[in-house]
C-alpha cells in the first residue's frame, strides 16, 4: 500500500507554545455576521463552484459518503483558512509555524471516521492540532461543540481570527499541550488528532465518553504511522488500523519530544 504524505518532507514544529499549559483564547459569540471577502477576482460563486467540485472528485469519488460530513466540506470557505491560489486542490497547504493543513479528503475521512452515533449535531468534540483552524470549523458547520487545542501560540491566535470571519466564533481555541487533552470539557464523543503520536495518550482515552466514545489519531513512529480509530464503550476500548499515513508529530508529554 502506498503511504500518503500529509505535509511537506521535513517540516518540524519549532517552540513549545510559552507560559501555562493552557491558554484558551475566548470564542467570539458575534462573529456569524461578520465574513471576509474573497480575494479580488474571484467571486463567493466561484469558490462555492470549487468547493463543489472538491467535494464530488475528492471527496465522494473516493467513496466518502457521509451526507452530512459532504454538506459540510460544500459550506465551509477553504480559501479563508489558507493562503493559496488553490485552496480547494487536493494536496495538503502550508500554514504558519512551519505546519501545513492536510488535503481535503484526509480531513473528511478523519472526521467521518470519528463520527459519534448520533452524529455531531450537539456532539462535544476535541480537536488536537488546531493548525488553520478548518477542520474545527467543519466541525462547528456540522453543529459540534467544538474545543480544538494548539502548541503553537501564534498559529491558535490566527486560527481564532479565522474562525470568527467565517462565522465560526463558537469554536474554543486552547493554547497548550493537546496530548494532555481539555479536562474541562470531558467526556468528548469524538476525539481527533491531527498530529502523529508514538501511542495513544492515556489522557485522551481517559476524557473519551464511555458511551461509544470515538477517538481518531494517526499512531506510531515519526516517519510513518497507521491511522487508528479507538471506540470506549464503558471501560472497554476497542482498536482497529485503517490505513498507512504521515503526519506531522504530535509535540508533548505524551507524544514525541521536541
Ligand atoms: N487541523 C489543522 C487544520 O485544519 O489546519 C491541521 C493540523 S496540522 C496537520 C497538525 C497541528 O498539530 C500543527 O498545527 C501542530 O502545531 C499541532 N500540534 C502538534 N503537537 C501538538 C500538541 N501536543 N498539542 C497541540 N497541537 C499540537
């Protein structure tokens, strides 16, 4: 099988995020209203044609069927995440801080594979990895609470700024070590990790619902990992292997070292 690169060869997180572990950056409960603009020349009609055709030739052709997860990738605007003359290609982008948000399709598939039995409508759902922000912000189109936790100050603060132009002010942005996950909003029917990690943190299985709680990370070295699906069902876990993939690494006390 073939490993699929998620971010650009070599790219490395540079300093642990300073001060306390956590910092959460407050949600904007006024932003709905307040969208940005597209960039000059092209017109909202033509994104939404983009994200349109992302969502049909990258997302339901690889037989990605979840109406809901499908709804969501159409609405939400790519293009303000990331600065790209392709935001809606299917490659995975560079961000600030040496990071990169991952291809459309790798983000759908995560999120429908962590999708809670009774769907996100309501779902309390921890996101690690904030990175541009738009993966959270598919979350909070799909109507989850979302908490989303990032190592990199500077990169939570420019997602914070993001979200709430898109109309996703909702969103809790933490400032910290996401491998210790958010206690505060435990238990999360749905967990994902957009950071690779050596195993899966015992904090996260720990803030998991035990009522079908489900957890997506991709698990083991740095070089190349499986994506994992965890489920709880009261103290019991259950653990499958979905397919081979990299990812940048999850930088903590439970995951890799500096
Ligand atoms: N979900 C993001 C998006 O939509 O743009 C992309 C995430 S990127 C692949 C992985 C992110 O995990 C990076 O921004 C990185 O800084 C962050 N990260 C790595 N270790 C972390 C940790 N221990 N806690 C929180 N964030 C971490």
């Amino acid at each position: 099988m073939r490993w699929r690169r998620w971010w650009p060869r070599g790219s490395r997180v540079a300093t642990r995020a300073p001060g306390r572990p956590y910092g959460v950056i407050a949600p904007d409960r006024r932003a709905a209203a307040d969208r940005a603009e597209a960039p000059a020349g092209i017109s909202e009609g033509e994104w939404a044609l983009a994200r349109a055709r992302m969502v049909q030739d990258q997302l339901a052709r690889r037989g990605l069927h979840d109406e809901e997860v499908l709804r969501a990738f159409g609405r939400v605007p790519r293009h303000l995440f990331v600065e790209s003359n392709d935001p809606y290609g299917d490659r995975a982008l560079a961000i600030a801080s040496g990071q990169t948000i991952s291809q459309p399709y790798v983000v759908a598939a995560m999120i429908a594979a962590a999708r809670p039995s009774l769907g996100y409508r309501s779902a309390r759902v921890l996101e690690i990895g904030t990175g541009s922000g738009y993966s959270a912000a598919i979350l909070a189109e799909m109507g989850a609470d979302v908490t989303t936790i990032e190592r990199h100050a500077a990169l939570a603060a420019e997602a914070v700024e993001q979200l709430r132009r898109a109309g996703y002010g909702d969103v809790r942005v933490v400032v910290g070590d996401g491998s210790l996950g958010w206690p505060e909003g435990a238990p999360y029917e749905a967990i994902i990790v957009t950071a690779a990690g050596p195993s899966v943190p015992k904090p996260l299985l720990e803030q998991l619902s035990p009522d079908g709680g489900r957890l997506v990370m991709p698990v083991g070295s740095r070089e190349q990992q499986w994506l994992t699906v965890v489920e709880r069902n009261g103290s019991a876990f259950t653990q499958r292997e979905v397919e081979p993939v990299v990812f940048v690494p999850l930088v903590g006390e439970h995951g890799f070292r500096e």
